[in-house]
C-alpha cells in the first residue's frame, strides 16, 4: 500500500507528484479518512495547521510549507508531536524580488498614473504626468537576506546607490545605515524583514523621510500600517507606495486602492511560474526526505 501524503490548499499534483517517490500516494483534496493515515502534507501560506488539525492526522510525519513563513503553523503543537516543520527558503527569492523592484519602477515613472491619463481620454486635456527616474538616485533596502540582495542588485544595474539596513546581517559590497539614516538618505525605500515585531515605520519614522519618498513593501504587511500610509501620503511624506501584502487576505475595499500614486497587486510578487515549481518541488522533495528515513534539507529553525 502507498503512503499517503496530502495538499492542504490548493496543491498541483504535477508539480510535487515528481519528486515524491512512486511509493507515495498525493491526495489533492484530502478527506477526513486521508488525513487520518495521512503521513506528509504539502501546506500553502494561507491554510491554518493548528492543534485542531494536527488532531485529525495522528500519524503524520512531517509539513512541508510552501515558502518560509510558518505564522500559521503551531510550531509547539508539531515538536509536542516530533514533526518537524520544512520551508522552502530561496524557492521565490528572485521572484519576490523582481516584483519589488518592478513596483519601484512603474512608482517612479509614473505607469499607473500615465496609462489612466491616455486611457481616461485626458492627453492634451489636463497636464501630463512627468515620470521621475532612478539612475543616480538612493535605495533603501531594509533587510539584507536573499530578496534584498537580488534588489540591491538590481539598482546597482540602475545606477542607483544602495544604502542596507538589516539589524542581523552586515553588507560588506553597501554603506550599512541606520534605519532613520536611510530614511534621511533615500528616494526609495524597499522592506524585506520577516515581520514579528509589530511596525516598522510609524509615523515618528517616517517623518524623517525625505519628501516623496517611494516605499515599496512585499514582506509582512505590519512593517507600515495602512493608516500610516495615508498619512504619510497625505502629508506628501510619501510620493508612491507598492504593497503586495495586506493585514486581511483577500483585500477588498483598500483604502489606497483609488489614489493615483499607490500600486496594489494580490500577493503574487513570489507566485512566478518559476518560482512556484521551485517552492512545491522543495516542499515534495522535504517530505520524500522525512518518508525516506531522513531529516528535511531547509526546516523553520534553520531557514
């Protein structure tokens, strides 16, 4: 009899199907009866394992979480039980990455506001709307792991200065800055700390940013408040914001979502085609490790 490994959320079976073994059993949609001989589950970021859940799947072995946030996941309930939790680190650092700066960009040169101006039979109408640019200018990147790096990277592509602040990491190739420094300092701003600690730039932050300053957030939506964001554009603090990540998922009826210099997109900047064979192939691969009589490669206290 094959063992028998569960999707918890929306799991494609051929891409994990690959990399699990022939003797293993992917059920997508899994019942009551699945998960009770359930001994690996593949787990995407929004679905919840709690105690609960844990409860209806005695004999699991091992979760694998698509991605490295493991919010929703009891870590105290899995150790109680011996399960180790694996995540699957660098699987959508490009990704993400690519995302962040690709909402820097369409900020500063004023995509959104332009295509709403022709679209909105407004050219020769009203004044156009004058893009900005970022060679010579300053970035900010507030938190210097993978994601951080390849943005680093690509505004030096840019001809921009990079400014790092990372309370754990020091880059040795960028001027390391205080966080209030590189508000000072910088035209553009990017975050990407894993979150955890309430938030990051409040109102007493922020108001020692130059004046329109572009901040880009596809990290953990507690790093600014949206409020804080309102202010800050209204008092012109602010003169763009990117978010790809929102307190409630689904977000529907944002506050910022009509205002001519905010960029909204649905938490897909690490939901590239690539990057997301590389997250279920990683996550597959962990628990094919854990059936197989091993340790999984990448878990939560090592990512």
């Amino acid at each position: 009899m094959k063992r028998v490994v569960v999707g918890l959320g929306p799991v494609d079976p051929e891409l994990v199907l690959p990399y699990l073994g022939d003797e293993v059993q992917f059920i997508r949609e899994p019942s009551a009866g699945d998960l009770a001989v359930a001994e690996g589950a593949i787990v995407r970021a929004a679905y919840d394992v709690d105690r609960a859940r844990l409860d209806t799947m005695p004999r699991l072995r091992v979760i694998a979480r698509t991605g490295v946030g493991v919010e929703r996941v009891d870590l105290a309930a899995a150790a109680e039980r011996g399960i180790p939790v694996a995540v699957t680190p660098g699987s959508n650092a490009q990704a993400v990455a690519e995302g962040a700066f690709a909402l820097l960009l369409a900020l500063v040169k004023r995509v959104g506001e332009s295509n709403s101006y022709v679209a909105g039979d407004r050219w020769g109408v009203d004044p156009v709307p004058v893009p900005g640019d970022v060679f010579g200018k300053t970035l900010a990147v507030v938190g210097f792991g993978r994601i951080g790096r390849i943005v680093a990277g690509f505004a030096t592509a840019f001809g921009m200065r990079v400014l790092v602040h990372d309370p754990f990491v020091r880059a040795d190739e960028f001027e390391n800055v205080t966080l209030e420094e590189a508000l000072q300092r910088a035209d553009a701003i990017t975050l990407h700390l894993p979150g955890g600690d309430g938030e990051l730039l409040g109102r007493d932050r922020l108001a020692l940013a130059k004046p329109g300053l572009v901040l880009v957030n596809c990290a953990r939506a507690e790093l600014v408040a949206t409020e804080t964001l309102e202010w800050a554009l209204e008092q012109k603090i602010l003169g763009g914001v990117g978010l790809d990540v929102f307190a409630t998922e689904p977000m529907r009826e944002h506050p910022l979502a009509h205002h001519s210099r905010v960029l909204l997109s649905p938490h897909t900047s690490g939901l590239s085609e690539a990057a997301m064979a590389k997250t279920f192939q990683m996550a597959a691969e962990a628990v094919r490790e854990v059936l197989e009589g091993r340790y999984p490669s990448f878990t939560e206290e090592l990512a």
